[in-house]
C-alpha cells in the first residue's frame, strides 16, 4: 500500500523474488557485495520493498531515507554511514 489511500498494487511471492533476484544481480554487477552499506531514497513504492530485499539477499547493509527528506539531510546521512551507493 502507497501513501494515498486506494494506492495499492498486488504482486505475488513469485513475481517478487523474480523481481529482487534481477535487482540483487543489478547491485551485484555495480560492485555491492556482502557487507556494503547502502542507502535508499525512495518513496513507498514496491521498488523500495524490492531494493531491501534485494539487499538482504547478498548481504549488504541497507538505510532507508525517508524521500521527503532535503538534499543536506541526505547527504548528513549517507556520510554518516558511509553507504558505497545510494538507490533513489
């Protein structure tokens, strides 16, 4: 479910786990591997869901910045844990 009420998608566990395999293989060919921190600048939409699994399946730390968020406010956090790439 989004922010709006009636926002909403439906996906099942088949086409998720498609969708964050795909995904953990995109970090994976941009150097991300187990341990890597990082940061998602995302609002709530399934991408973001996918881009925390995604992490999680090959071991790499994520943060999740809520979007509203300034542009300092994005860089005092991706500085203070020091992500190697940022999901937006």
């Amino acid at each position: 479910e989004g922010n709006e009420p009636g926002d909403f998608m439906k996906i099942t566990y088949r086409e998720l786990l498609h969708k964050v395999c795909q995904f953990a293989n995109v970090l994976r060919s941009q150097g991300v591997k187990k341990g890597d921190r990082v940061s998602i600048y995302l609002p709530m939409i399934l991408e973001l869901v996918i881009a925390m699994l995604a992490c999680a399946r090959i071991g790499a730390l994520h943060s999740v910045v809520f979007a509203g968020f300034s542009a300092d406010s994005l860089c005092e956090r991706i500085l203070d844990c020091g992500c190697s790439l940022l999901i937006t």
